[in-house]
C-alpha cells in the first residue's frame, strides 16, 4: 500500500484509520502487506522497531533526474506488517501533510509526484515485487499510470493496482509541467487520461489507469456517479463503472468497545447501562446542566460545510426553543463556524456546550456520554464517528448519504426496527425533523433501548471489509494477467 497517513503514525482523517486497520487484517489471513509513507518532521525514528536500511534509495525522475532517500523500516510484530518510511526532507520534513495555516502546501505537487514514484522504485530497491499495489487518494494517482507507461515492461509488469477513493472533492490538479517533473509520458495529457481543463488531474489520471477502483461504502460508489456527486469526474467513473466497487470501510471493535476501553469514565454494554457516569461527566465536562433526564446531542467533526455545521447553527434557536435537550460540540475549521457555535455556547449557557479544537479525550467523552450523535453532511463518502457512536450507545441523527446510509437503519414505528434516525432533503426542515423525531423515541424508554440495543449490537469490524478486499485484489490481479 502507498499512502500520505497511517494510524497511528500521521493521520488527518478516515483514510489513515482505513491504511492503520486494513493491512493488520489482511495479514491476519496470511498475506505479506507492507505499507509506504512520507517520514514527516513530527516523526521521529526510535530505536527498537524503528531502522534504518544502510542504503539509500535511488529514486527516478523525469529527464534523467535521480534523487536518493533513506529508507526508515517498522515492522509492527503484533500486526505483521512493515511500514517504510521515506525520509526526504526537502518535502516531507514538515509539520503539515496537505496544508498550514497559509493553506495547501505549494510544492504539493511535486511532493507527492515523488511519494508515487518512491513507492514504485522501492520495489526495485527491496527486490520485492507485489502481486497488488494498493493506491489512496490523488496523492498517490500517478502510481496506476506509472504501472501502464514507464515501468509496464518491468518486473512490476503484471502488478496489478487498485486505487481507493477516500473523498472525491480532493483530486490533485496541478499544471502541466508536473509531467516533465515525475517523467511521465506527455502522450498522457490527454482527456481519457490525465488531462483536465488544461491542467493534470491526479485522481482522474489514477481512474483511467487502475486495474480496479474501490471506493470508501457502497452508497457512496453510486452517488459518485452522478453529476450532483462526482465533483467533475462522472463521466469517468460511469466509463469505468464495471471496475468501480464500494467497500464500506470498518471500525476497530477491540478500541472502540465501552465494556473494555480504560480511556472513557466508567465501562457499560448494552446488557448494563446502570450507572453510566460517562453522561455525567460529559455534562460536567461542557458545562451542561447535570441531569440524566435531559438527552445530550454530540456533534464532533471538521467545521466545514461538507459536514453541515452550518444547518446545524441554522435550527439550534428553534431546538433551544421547543425541546428540552444539550448539545456537545468538538471540532475545529472555518472561522466563522467556530464564532458561530462559540457564541451559541455563550447564548444558551448549561444547555450548549462548545470546544474549537480537537481532543481524542473529549471525542471519546462526547462519544461515551451522549445519547445521540448527529451528522448532517451534504456528503459524507463512508463516515467512521457515526460507527464509533453506535457503538458506544450513541444513535445516530444523519443525513441519509453515502456511508451514512449504508450504516444506519432508519427506525419505522411500524416495523420497530432501526438503529437511527435519518432525513433525505438537504435542508433545516427535514433536519429538524429527524432530531424531533429521536426526541420524541428518547422519552419512550423502553422502545428507546431497543433501539440503542440494535446500534451498539451492529458488527463494524474490519474482517468484513478485509474479505472483500482480498477478493477484489484477487480479481485485480486475474484482470492484469489478460492485459
């Protein structure tokens, strides 16, 4: 696998959870799964697991360039999986992955035209040749044109690759000259592969070339192929339809467990929610009014408008108005959404609570404590908190997109069935809705447990996942061999 992030070593987001969690699975059934990253500047090599391979890396540019890296090597014992790292520092010995506060890094481009071909050449370097090369994201897009242009008639030959959409939005456009830069043909700029609005497109190119494309839930598969959802790209994954498959990522049910995890308050199941002092504490904690008969709405996520904090800003007066319930709030971005929810923090003191930031602690605490967790994304292409919630007793308040539609079950008071609750239209009225609707089931305890009881029972382990990735690699690999 060739990845920026790795959990527990880099991470910005789900696409580091997914490299730090499938490739111990893969393992687990008997393959040899070796991860490629950057060596960031906040890593620092320790001793122990960590080491330094003696010689550095060759590694082969556009008109002949060679530039050389060292090669740091993990090997995760309890997973079976070695992690290298490349350490070159004039792009990677940095505090930020994608983007400071001046925004994107503007070598992003060449930084991560070299992150594909380093992944390609360590092949060579190791005498190592993989049956798959898993790809993520645009940042990792040239490796599947690489494989079909320069390095087609190599050992690599019949490497087949798979590249996974983690979120369309992000897709690597850059100038032209990127091409001379990673020496990749220039008989690839053109419509069905690089090249995009005059300038080249990573992802699009990644499309074009993999063997096989996967994206983050089934759901999100289809939604990308229209044109409300495939930010542009449509078109090209309608044409590679038959290759494109949705694998709904996982979670890690060992940590995310509350009858076991030591880092929430107290531990509780399904089988025993007497005493739970995690909504307490959580009340405590955000400075809400200490009473277990109000229900808490935990809200974590980037304050962007992909997640939809600003209809949530958009109908907490009317919430505050006609409901008796809190709001917990965790998360950190545009500036004018953090304003927003501080000040409703400070209009509606001991019912709204608010922290700009990030903390793993409080995120666990929101998850722990509360007894619904809300997320209204306008899209959202897997989603893994809304799992992490469920599991922990939290229900969930979703728009029904992507993989928040693949993980949750609308509850229907007919059938009784349900783990959730769900709104199709993207506005503050159907919003409002949902969360009345969850209001309304909460004051109906015993029905209300049932359906905590569904959430917390539903199995998100990464096994399931895992399986379908190792047929979908097999079935790559069967595909390259006729190529």
């Amino acid at each position: 696998m060739i990845s920026p992030e790795m959990t527990p070593f880099a991470s910005v987001g789900g696409l580091g959870d997914v490299v730090g969690a499938l490739p111990k699975e893969l393992a687990k059934k008997g393959h040899d799964v070796r991860v490629v990253m950057p060596l960031y500047g906040f890593l620092e090599p320790q001793c122990g697991k960590w080491k330094a391979l003696e010689t550095p890396m060759e590694v082969s540019l556009g008109w002949g360039r060679k530039e050389h890296c060292r090669v740091w090597e993990n090997f995760i014992q309890e997973q079976g999986v070695r992690v290298y790292f490349l350490e070159y520092n004039k792009y990677f010995h940095r505090h930020e992955i994608y983007t400071g506060p001046w925004g994107s890094h503007t070598d992003n481009n060449e930084r991560f035209s070299f992150l594909s071909r380093a992944g390609i050449d360590i092949c060579y370097f190791l005498d190592w040749i993989p049956d798959v090369i898993h790809c993520h994201d645009w940042t990792t897009g040239f490796v599947p044109v690489y494989l079909n242009t320069t390095d087609r008639d190599t050992p690599l030959g019949n490497t087949a690759s798979v590249f996974t959409i983690h979120n369309l939005e992000h897709q690597g456009i850059f100038g032209k000259e990127i091409l001379d830069f990673a020496g990749i043909p220039f008989s690839e700029f053109r419509p069905d592969s690089l090249e995009s609005v005059g300038c080249v497109n990573m992802l699009k190119g990644a499309l074009y070339h993999a063997t096989k494309v996967t994206t983050v839930s089934p759901n999100y598969a289809n939604e990308i192929r229209t044109s409300q959802g495939g930010c542009g790209l449509d078109k090209v994954l309608q044409f590679r339809g038959a290759d494109l498959i949705g694998v709904l990522n996982g979670i890690d049910s060992e940590y995310w467990n509350p009858a076991t995890n030591k880092q929430i308050p107290a531990n509780y199941s399904f089988k025993n929610f007497d005493g739970k002092i995690c909504k307490q504490k959580l009340q405590e904690r955000f400075g809400l009014k200490q009473d277990e008969k109000i229900p808490i709405f935990g809200v974590i996520g980037r304050m962007y408008q992909q997640k939809a904090f600003d209809l949530l800003a958009t109908i907490v007066p009317r919430l505050m108005a006609e409901m008796h319930i809190q709001i917990a709030v965790l998360g950190a971005g545009e500036s004018w959404l953090e304003k927003a929810f501080s000040d409703l923090a400070g209009q509606y003191p001991g019912k709204i609570g608010a922290y700009i930031g990030y903390n793993k602690e409080l995120s666990l605490l929101i998850e722990s404590g509360s007894d619904f967790f809300v997320m209204p994304s306008r899209f959202e292409p897997c989603g893994l908190v809304q799992m992490e919630g469920m599991r922990y007793g939290a229900v969930a308040v979703a728009r029904a997109t992507g993989g928040l539609a693949d993980t949750i079950e609308d509850f229907s008071p007919e059938t009784k069935k349900g783990t959730g609750f769900l709104f199709e239209e993207y506005d503050p009225s159907s919003f409002l809705v949902a969360i009345i609707r969850a209001w309304v089931n909460w004051r109906h305890r015993e029905a209300w447990k049932q359906i905590q009881k569904r959430a917390m029972e539903k199995d998100f382990s990464w096994l399931h996942s895992a399986k379908e990735y190792e047929k979908l690699f097999k079935l790559a690999l069967k595909f390259r061999a006729k190529a």
